[in-house]
C-alpha cells in the first residue's frame, strides 16, 4: 500500500478484500470448444457436399441426355456390378 501511496500520489489507499484464486481455469472450455468446433465441422462439410452436388453438370443418365442435348438415345452400357 506504501508503494501504491509513493506511485500515484494518493493518500487514501485501502484493501477491501483480498484477492481469492478461482479452484478451476474460467476458460478455456475445453467442452464447450469441442462441442462448437464439432458442429461447425458437421455444418460445413454439409454446405460443400449441397455446393458440390449443385454446381455438379455431368450427364449421368440417358434423360440427363435426351433433356439438356435434345438428341435419343441409340444405345446404353448396362452398368455390371457383378465384375
């Protein structure tokens, strides 16, 4: 207190309590970081999946085929998924 009298040139200096250390860290919150950071991950993984799918253009069926081309379709390649 004597040195806080000489550093701020005040007279009247006082304790009103003393200082307690908290037991347990305020943060960070290992839980609560691990719960955001989890759900974030899940939510964007999500949003690209929808971006990739939406902005994909490939032809992947004969009516992608007949509907974008307008052309018919003279013959297909059974897909075997017994190779």
């Amino acid at each position: 207190m004597q040195t806080v009298k000489e550093i701020m040139l005040v007279e009247n200096v006082q304790i009103i309590d003393k200082a307690i250390l908290p037991k347990n860290p305020i943060k960070p919150k290992k839980l609560m970081n691990i719960a955001i950071a989890g759900v974030l991950g899940l939510m964007l993984g999500v949003f690209i999946t929808f971006i990739v799918e939406f902005l994909d253009n490939t032809i992947k069926s004969k009516e992608d085929i007949e509907k974008y081309l307008g052309l018919p379709v003279l013959g297909m390649i059974p897909d075997d998924k017994e190779i």
